[in-house]
C-alpha cells in the first residue's frame, strides 16, 4: 500500500512578534490531529515548529491534494487561530489564512505544502525541513548539491543506483509554469533557472527511474495577496538511503551557510543557519534565517522519531559563519546588496512610503 507524507505549515500566530510559536498553539494542534488519528482519517502526524511557522507533518494513505487532508490541516489551524492565537491576543494571529473560503485544496490559500505518495521501502528514512524568515527559492541550492553536485554527494559518482542523475521540477512562480529538466545533461540550462530563486523555485525531484526523491512548497504569499504579508518560510521532505542520496549527503548541502532573501520585513538577504528545533527562534533582526532537520522512520506509515538532525556540535563552525555573514550584511544597512532588488521591494512596504514622493519627481532637461 502506498503511503503519502504531507507537510503543511502556516504563521497563525506568534509569541513576542515574529519569534516563536507558543506551546499552547502545538498543544491545540495536537488534539486536533490526535482525532483524525482515533477516527482512522490520517495515520499518524508530528507538530512541531520552525520560528513563528506551525508545522504539520502528516501520514495518510489518500494521496496528494486530498480535501479531506488539507481540510483537516485548514481546519486545525483555524482552530489553533479562533481558540488560541486570538484570545491570547498572539502577533499576527492567522497571517497565512488569507481567505475563509476553504474549497477542497489548500493550495493558494496562504500556507504552504509539500507531499509525496511513494510504496514504502524496506527502510524508509526522510528528513523534512522546515525554514523561517525565509522563501521557497532558499533550497534551490542546496537541494541542487544534493541531487546534481558530485562535490557535495559522493554516492552520485561511486553508487551505480544513483549515477544516472535525477529530474527536477522546477515552477515558475511568476507565470505559474512548470518544466522537468535532468541532470547531469541539462545541468547547466538547470542552473540558468535556480539562481534565479525568487522566480524560479523547485517543485519536485525525482530519479531517473521515477522514484520521488524530494518534494518542496513554491506558496509565494505576496503573490497570492497582492501585498506584502510575511515571507513564505517554505517547508520540505526528502527520501534518503537505498538508490537516494545518505542522510549525510543530504545535510551536507547545508553545511554551507548561503544567502536566501527575507530576514526583516522580507526585504533583506542574510544566510541560511541550519539549527536545532530549540534554537528555532528568530531574534537578531528577527533573524537570521533559520532552518531545521527532523529524521523520521516510516514504519506503515507511522513516524519513528524524530532524530533533530542538526542538533550537531559538527554545525558549530557553519553557525558560527552565519553570524559573521550576517554581521556584514547588516553594515550596509538600507543599501543593496544586503536590502533586496527593486523588482523584490515591490511585494514589500517599501512602494508606500514612495508613493508620496512621486509628484516631486521633475523632468531632467
């Protein structure tokens, strides 16, 4: 029988500004999932929290985009929201609901999702990631060094199961397009679209086989509600071992604090700092951005674990990078590079507070 893994998060609400998310809010969503497990809807599920972000992580056997599933995660977090984010008066209580109109898919409604169906292995281990202050783009490059960078996943020169490459789906958040390219023969028209990661994010990854490797949320809120509404902090799910790259390979990719857009306000890089779940807390310039790793064991579909994969003095030193980047960046202050280009800024406040300087701009003769 096959088994789905979906992964849905959504900012309903959080603890002294964008921070955290109170333990009263994973207990709420706790007992709500608790149900569907007791009246056989999922069959099993782990809340946990990355930043501000609720996370589902939830197993089913009804495949991807099922209303009964992404109904029960709508409605838990409504209910995380109603009973627990407003009456505590929690900052920005139910930010990712953007609409009350729940139509089947949760999908364009403001939080985020990642799923995959698969037949399990005979040892099925994943590793779902989930990152805050941050957009889906954030792992175009390492999940790039996982699946295609022989430098970074040793498996894809000295595994023959893996040395036939993988296939990316990538989405084209702008103009809501997809196209699967593979690697290593495309790389390089690959590449052409992943550094571009405020457009082009990927969606899926798969082996040459066919076997579904990796899967990310592509939810661009302000894409979604015209304004600028908090950054996206994507969430996503990898399969590893047996024809997949080692979970060492996999976390590998983030031993190397890149630049992702977000921070403050959504308008400034800063690098990527791969923590544990109790350092998943946003505090220097609400930030830096954070991302956790939990491991988990299938077992029929029930989750074994989770092993907090970057709870890891072999970290430290990549921790410790992360604040010498972030340090530098903050010197520039409100200049580019370390605050986002102009076609990024639209989606931000910023184009309010040059709305009223237009009428003084005058005419170079």
């Amino acid at each position: 029988m096959k088994v789905t893994v979906s992964l849905i998060k959504a900012d309903v609400g959080s603890l002294a500004g964008h921070h955290i998310v109170h333990p009263k809010q994973i207990e709420a969503a706790r007992e709500n999932l608790k149900l569907a497990v007791e009246t056989g809807l999922i069959t099993d599920f782990y809340v946990f929290n990355c930043g501000d972000d609720l996370e589902l992580l939830i197993t089913h056997n009804k495949g991807e985009d099922n209303p009964e599933i992404h109904g029960l995660a709508w409605n838990t977090f409504k209910i995380v929201t109603d009973n627990v984010s407003k009456p505590m008066k929690l900052y920005a209580a139910g930010q990712d609901l953007l609409s009350d109109a729940f139509s089947g898919n949760i999908r364009g409604l403001g939080p985020g999702v990642a799923e995959m169906e698969f037949e399990e292995r005979p040892s099925e281990p994943i590793i779902v990631f989930a990152a805050d202050k941050t957009e889906p783009g954030a792992f175009n490059l390492p999940l790039f060094r996982v699946f295609a960078d022989p430098f970074n996943t040793a498996g894809l020169i000295i595994d023959p199961r893996l040395h036939k490459g993988f296939s990316f789906t990538v989405l084209d958040v702008l103009e809501g397009l997809k196209v699967t390219l593979n690697c290593p023969e495309e790389m390089y028209d690959l590449l052409a679209l992943l550094g571009t990661t405020g457009r082009y994010v990927i969606y899926k990854i798969y082996s040459r086989e066919g076997l579904i490797a990796a899967s990310c949320s592509t939810t661009r809120l302000s894409l979604i509600a015209g304004r600028y509404v908090g950054k996206d902090d994507p969430v996503c799910i990898v399969r590893t071992q047996s024809g997949l790259p080692a979970v060492g390979e996999v976390l590998e990719a983030f031993a190397f604090p890149h630049l992702v857009a977000g921070w403050m306000r959504g308008s400034h890089y800063g690098p990527l700092m791969p923590v544990s779940l109790k350092e998943a807390k946003c505090t220097r310039f609400d930030g830096p951005p954070r991302v956790v790793a939990l491991g988990f064991q299938l077992n029929n579909g029930k989750l074994i674990g989770p092993a907090d994969l970057f709870d890891d003095p072999a970290f430290d030193y990549t921790r410790m990078k992360v604040m010498e980047i972030a340090d530098y960046m903050r010197r520039h202050g409100p200049f580019m590079p370390a605050r986002l280009g102009p076609d990024e800024m639209e989606y931000t406040t910023l184009p309010q507070v040059l709305e009223k300087l237009k009428d003084r701009f005058e005419k170079v003769k």
